[in-house]
C-alpha cells in the first residue's frame, strides 16, 4: 500500500463519512488487522465512537471481520474497495444508460447505503419516483390506491404495531461492482477495435459490431479474471449479431479473419469447427490499451519525437543508443537528452548485458527496454497522486466560497417554497435579487471550476482503471 493510495483512501472516506470515520478506516488500512480495543486504543478514540465507525465501514463493504478461534474478533480493511468510491457517478451513470431511470436509482441507493433488503430498495425507488413524477405535474393517484391500484386497505402494515415479520428480513443486496468493471473492459475493448478498424471499412462500425456481440455472447460463460473468453463458432456469432444489422455470413467470416489476422491479435482462431472457433484474446486486448495509454502519457508529456522513440523501444524491445539514433533518425544529443528524460521519468529502462564478469562499461552492452508492467505501476501511482490533489483543490474551492454557497441555497429554499404557496413573478424576482451581480458571477465561476475538476478525475480514474486491470491480469499470469 503505497503513501499515495494511502491519503487517497483518507481523502474519500472523510469526504464521504466524515473524520472519525476517515481516521479508524485509515489506521486499518495503516496497520492491517486489529480487535476492537486495540483499535480504540491506538487511535485514541473511544470504544463507542469506533464501534459507529465499524459499523458504518462493515455496512458499506469497506471492512471485514474475522473471528479467531479463542473468540477475538479481528477487523480488516479493504483498501481496493475504498478506492472504488471514486467510481460511483460512473456507476451510476452505466446503470442509467443501460437500465433507464430505474436502475439509476437503484444503484445510487445501493452505493449509498452500503447494502439493504430488497424491500427497502423497492420502496425507497418507488417513493423517489413518485416524488419526480410530481414535480414534474403528473397526475396523482388518488390517496385510496397504491402504484399497483389497489386499495389501500389491502396493502400489508410494516410500521411498529405490526409484528410480522418482513419476508426477506436479512436477505441484503448489493451492487455487484465487478460485474461494472467487466462492462467497462468490455466497452473499452470495443471502442479501441473500432478506433482501429472500422475508420478503414467501408461499412462503418461492423467490427467493432461483431466484437461487442462476442463479448455479450461471453458475459455470463466467461469469468471476468479470464485471459480468453470461451470459444464461439461463425455460425453463432451471426445468429447472435443484433437485429437489423444485413451483412451476410461469408462478409461476417471475412471481418472475422481479418480481426484474427490483425497484428494486435484482440480476436484469435481457436478451430475450424461451426465455420470457425474465434475467442477474444482478453490479456491481449488489456495489454494493447495500457500501451495505447503509457504511449499518449509520453507524447503528452514529452513529445512527438521522445513518443517516436518509446514506439521504437517497444517494438524492437531491445536497443542501444546508437541503434535508437539510427532507427528513429535523431540526432544524436537529442536522441541522448530524450532517452535519459524517459529513463529518468521511469517510462523506459536500461538493462546492462556484460561481456566478461568484471561488468567493466567498455565491455558492456546497455540496452533500453520498456517493462510495460513496471512502467503501468509507476503511471498508476501518479494517477493516485494526481486524482488525490483534484480533491483537494475542489474543496479547497468549495471552502473558499463557503459562505456564497450557503447563502446561494437559502434563497434557492425560500424561492422554492414561495413557488409552491404559488408566489407571484414579482415577489419571487425580489428573493433573486438577493444574490448581487458579481455575486452570481463568482458562483458561475466557481460551478465551472468544479465542474472541470469533477470531469478531471473521471478521465483520471478512466485511466487507473485500464491501468489496474492490465495489472491485475498480468499478475494471474505469472
């Protein structure tokens, strides 16, 4: 666990949870596993202000507990599982795009509440939905009959007079995020296929077309840790292409041979059987995208021609300095200046091969090299760093104009509630007038400034997440 994760992680769980919260969940992830009176202890909290906080973490998957056998029970906290918070609009907002404004809701008040009975959830979304429907003037029931219209004297009683028990008391749900990610993977998968293919066919979007439908046949046959997904035959592939979409089998066999042909090998043959076995090569296509992501981290940073040089290193795998000069045809002060900048950077390595076993340099071969393994976990702790000091500008922002914003939403709550008692245009231009000119454009400027802040960090985590998933597969590998 490195520092970066570490504040990270501390930065979350105070923004969400508040600070007592932040300061049991960041001890734990500091020191591993502990009981709860050394925990007490240690932080010097007391022993009722850390069972909250456990509570709050243990209902929000952050931490998990374990018994020993002389009847300690020890808690652990879950790192990874902090560090997904940030995810959560993403989430969100996959779950709205997939599944309307249903499922939206449903996921937000999973995340939100760590987990719940499906009764809560169904209740909770129906009352949000029907509190939207309202304000947007739809007609409501009438009081005597429920969203299913029956009457209301029908309806079983859960209040605190009735003592029967709720059918799925103790049956909790909640967001299942790996499956999120593998959407993710599977989307990033399909849009790099379609970057790289389809701007050169004719008929647009039909590889990308035939890769998403083979990563939707394989969604549920194949685990998401997998580095292959199950074979599937020509046959089934075309049967399974989206309705609508005329391209006839033998176009289908020929865009399958050419993905499985293409040097970046995301689709390879597995058989000739059912016209064909084809799987998508997972690891590969992983490994393609931390590439594609290290190499747009290098131009951005250092330029066009140290990019050329990075591409030249990785294709090769192996080469001197002379043998750079010549390849990428720099000069070769520059060629030097940009190598060392990249070796100094850590993006590119410098592996020494010795000629006799006195390693003297005269007798010793120095080749650069790129470990994309490495070179992803330098990137990744960076991107902790940088998405760790967004947060704190936003806050830092939002405590600046503190005062602004809470004046800003007590007029909003007043024009709100004179809208509903049905105030006149001009009583409620009056309240308006409260915020002042510059006032208003200040609070413009510092919306547009978290809003640029809030788009930053999900393009950061954009990249933490391609990079954590190459990593993640790699090390199943080894």
């Amino acid at each position: 666990m490195t520092q970066a994760e570490i504040k990270l992680c501390s930065l979350l769980l105070q923004e969400h949870f508040g600070e007592i919260v932040e300061k049991i969940g960041v001890h734990l992830i500091r020191t591993g596993s502990q009981p709860l009176r050394v925990i007490a202890h240690d932080t010097g909290t007391s022993l009722d202000q850390v069972k909250k906080a456990l509570c709050v973490l243990i209902q929000h998957n952050l931490v998990i507990y374990q018994v020993h056998k002389r009847g300690v029970v020890e808690y652990e906290a879950q790192c990874s599982r902090v560090l997904r918070m940030l995810r959560y609009p993403r989430y969100i907002y996959t779950a709205k795009t997939l599944y309307s404004d249903t499922g939206e809701l449903i996921v937000e008040e999973l995340l939100l509440n760590g987990k719940m009975t499906m009764s809560a959830v169904v209740k909770k979304v129906a009352d949000r939905l029907t509190e939207t429907m309202e304000g947007k003037g739809k007609r409501r029931r009438s009081s005597d009959e429920d969203a299913a219209g029956e009457p209301k004297a029908k309806r079983p009683k859960h209040g605190t007079d009735n003592k029967e028990p709720i059918p799925d008391d103790g049956i909790y749900w909640q967001a299942n995020l790996d499956r999120f990610h593998q959407h993710f993977r599977d989307q990033a998968i399909v849009s790099a296929v379609a970057n790289r293919m389809d701007q050169f066919t004719f008929q647009t979007q039909t590889s990308s077309e035939i890769v998403r439908t083979m990563l939707r046949m394989s969604e549920i046959t194949t685990p998401s840790t997998a580095p292959f997904t199950q074979p599937l035959s020509s046959n089934e592939i075309f049967r399974s292409l989206p309705v609508g979409y005329n391209i006839s089998k033998q176009v289908l066999d020929q865009y399958l041979t050419l993905l499985a042909d293409d040097p970046l090998e995301f689709v390879g043959k597995s058989g000739d059987s059912g016209g064909g076995m084809y799987v998508i090569n997972l690891h590969k296509a992983l490994g393609s995208l931390a590439t594609a992501t290290l190499e747009s981290v290098v131009q951005e940073r250092f330029g066009s021609r140290c990019a050329r040089i990075f591409r030249l290193v990785l294709q090769k795998k192996h080469l001197e300095q002379k043998q750079v000069e010549d390849f990428a045809m720099i000069p070769a002060k520059e060629a030097k200046d940009m190598l060392y900048k990249m070796l100094s950077e850590n993006f590119i390595s410098l592996q020494e091969i010795p000629k006799t076993p006195d390693h003297a340099p005269s007798r010793t071969f120095y080749l650069y090299t790129v470990n994309i393994l490495s070179a992803a976990r330098m990137l990744l702790h960076r991107c902790y760093k940088s998405i760790a000091n967004l947060i704190e500008r936003r806050q830092f922002e939002t405590k600046e104009n503190k005062r602004l914003l809470e004046k800003s939403q007590r007029v909003e709550a007043i024009i709100a509630s004179m809208q509903a008692t049905g105030a006149e245009d001009a009583q409620l231009q009056e309240i308006e007038e409260m915020i002042t000119a510059p006032e208003r454009q200040q609070l413009e400027t510092l919306k547009r400034n978290v809003n640029k802040l809030d788009a930053s960090e999900i393009q950061v985590d954009e990249t933490i997440f391609l990079l954590e998933s190459y990593i993640e597969s790699t090390m199943k590998r080894q």
